[in-house]
C-alpha cells in the first residue's frame, strides 16, 4: 500500500457506534456496484484524463517525489497538503466561507495563499535569505507554492529539497504560533425526544475571549437514553468542525464542556466499559489522540445554557446540522 493510500485511510471517519467496516462503491448513490455505474464511473476517469494537458501530468508527477525524501513523514504530508494546495491559509478559509478576509495575518499587506504563506511573505523570505545559496538566490514568484518546490526540485539535489520541505514546514509552525496561541472551548449538551425517538445536540464554541466563533445543531435517531446521548453529544463535540478548524489555525488547547459528570469521568477513567456508552467514549479517546492538548470538564447545567437551548431547539427540526463560524463574531455570549 502507498503512503498517499494510508494517509486517505487515515482521513476516513471512524464509526461512533462500532459499526462493521463494509466495502461500498462510491459510483452510485445507494453503494451498490452495477455494469452501468461501472461505465459512467470509467467514462468519467478517461474524460477528466483527456482534458489534462500531458504536460501538466508530467508537472504533477514530479512533486510526488517528496514521498522519497529522508525527512519525518508528518513533513512529507505537510509538502503533499502545500502541493495540494490543502493548508488552511486565510484564503483557503475565506473561500470555504470561514474567515471573512483573505489577507495575510503577519503582513496585513497581501492575501494568504499558501505561495505567501511560506515563500513571498516578508517574513518567510527573511528565513529562506538564511538558506542554502541555491534556494534565496531563486526570487521566483509563482501563483502555486508547488511549482516553486518543482522547478528548484530540478535543479537541486534531494537532501537540499529536504531541507526545503523542513524549513516550509517550520515557517508554517511558526505562522501558527505567531497568530493564535489559546485554548478553544465547546460545549455541548444533548436532548431527547422520546415520542420521536429522536436526540437533539447542541454545540456552541467559543475563543478565549469568550466570543461565540460556532455553533452547531445535530439531530439524529437515538435511545431515550440521557446517559447516550450526553456521550454522543461529547464525540460530536470532539468532531465539531470547529475544533479541527482552531487545531490547524494554530497552537490551540481544545476545552470540552458539558454537564454530564459520568461522561467526563468515563473520559479519564481508566477502567474499559463494555456497555453502549463504553463504545462511544472508546470513540472519543481515539478522537483525543489527534489533539496536542485536550480537557474534558463538568459544568453544572446552568452554566450550559446556551447549548441546552441548542439541544433542545434541534429537536422541533428535520435532521438539521446547521453551523456557523466567523472570526471574531461578537455574538452575545452571556450564558
Ligand atoms: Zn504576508
């Protein structure tokens, strides 16, 4: 299996209940393969291929070589993610409509695009001047950070691309560190409707200034179990787009909030559970791992108000999952 295999792997969300892998075919809207969907499906494939020039596949072919570098593998992915354009610089966030400016957070001069952020910004220029002749004396600007890494990739050897995909790497930690450095909280609280046999969750995260930057509205089936649901309602917080969000953004400790103390305790706890609610904090710890700094806390339930009104509200909705996420949103955030 190929490295860019696993790291797709990687990315697939696990189930929160146990469910059992299954094989399903992507080609059709149900996952079942037919003969017709087949055709579609490789009709597509040949199509796309033919609209790409030969030249740009050769292109996108030569920066797969960083899978060859002797560097950390976290650094290889990194130099995948830059070539995939897939960092979360502010126009990447501004395009998914998450940050409502695109512009550089250091420079304040020019918009983010991951070629700024690591190779035309003041800043990462004042750091590429210190490296090797061959990399400070190239000036080249380009719109992708991915022709810049192939053309000096075609003139300089491997162990000088290395330091390259490093020194990228570190300019990019060291834009995180310089632009938020803090903790990010969610709450989360749960709800039951037991004649609909439904569950309602609320999630609501705020930045350390205490300002609302999200919340979130999930209904889905569910036991009229409150035990359950507080569990779901903490891996959903875990999941929350939010959080993933503040954790590549920057150097961030995530705080969890609830007012269920059996599922705060069932996190730290060290004794395995082999009852339904055992599963879904399983599923939590293994979301837990992905964070550099993480805590769970109890809040009594008049501190969680904002997230109860949430859990509750979901419940008069058909299977809703509205989210929300601004920079610095001011939303009254009293409760
Ligand atoms: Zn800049």
């Amino acid at each position: 299996m190929g490295t860019e295999t696993a790291v797709i792997i990687q990315k697939i969300p696990l189930s929160q209940t146990g469910a059992r892998d299954r094989l399903i075919w992507l080609g059709s809207k149900n996952g079942s393969y037919s003969v017709k969907s087949g055709y579609h499906f490789l009709k597509n494939m040949q199509d796309n291929s033919q609209g790409q020039s030969s030249n740009e596949m050769q292109l996108q072919e030569r920066w797969t070589c960083c899978w060859q570098f002797k560097i950390p593998q976290a650094a290889k992915v990194f130099m995948w993610r830059v070539c995939l354009e897939a960092l979360p610089t502010r126009v990447n966030l501004h395009k998914r409509k998450i940050l409502k400016s695109p512009m550089c957070p250091i420079c304040l001069s020019e918009e983010e695009t991951v070629e700024h952020a690591l190779w035309s910004c003041k800043s990462a220029m004042d750091v590429w001047s210190q490296g090797p002749i061959a990399i400070h004396k190239s000036s080249d600007r380009a719109e992708k950070f991915k022709d810049i890494f192939e053309k000096l990739g075609a003139k300089c050897e491997q162990q000088a691309m290395e330091f390259f995909t490093i020194t990228a790497r570190n300019i990019w930690h060291r834009r995180n560190r310089l632009i938020f450095e803090g903790f990010l909280k969610i709450n989360w609280n749960a709800a039951i409707c037991e004649e609909n046999g439904i569950i309602g969750l609320g999630l609501i995260a705020r930045d350390q200034g205490g300002h609302v930057v999200g919340t979130k509205k999930i209904t889905q089936a569910g036991f009229n179990d409150p035990l359950l649901a507080e569990a779901i309602g903490a891996y959903q917080a875990g999941a929350y787009q939010a959080v993933k969000m503040a954790m590549e953004m920057g150097n961030v400790c995530v705080l969890f909030e609830g007012d269920s103390s059996q599922v705060v305790k069932g996190i730290y706890s060290q004794v395995e559970r082999w009852d339904r609610v055992g599963m879904i904090i399983t599923d939590i710890r293994l979301q837990l791992t992905f964070f550099t700094s993480w805590k769970f806390l109890f809040i009594r339930r008049s501190g969680n108000t904002l997230a109860h009104n949430l859990a509750k509200s979901s419940l008069n909705e058909e299977s809703v999952v509205t989210a929300l996420l601004l920079e610095s949103s001011h939303v009254n955030s009293d409760v």
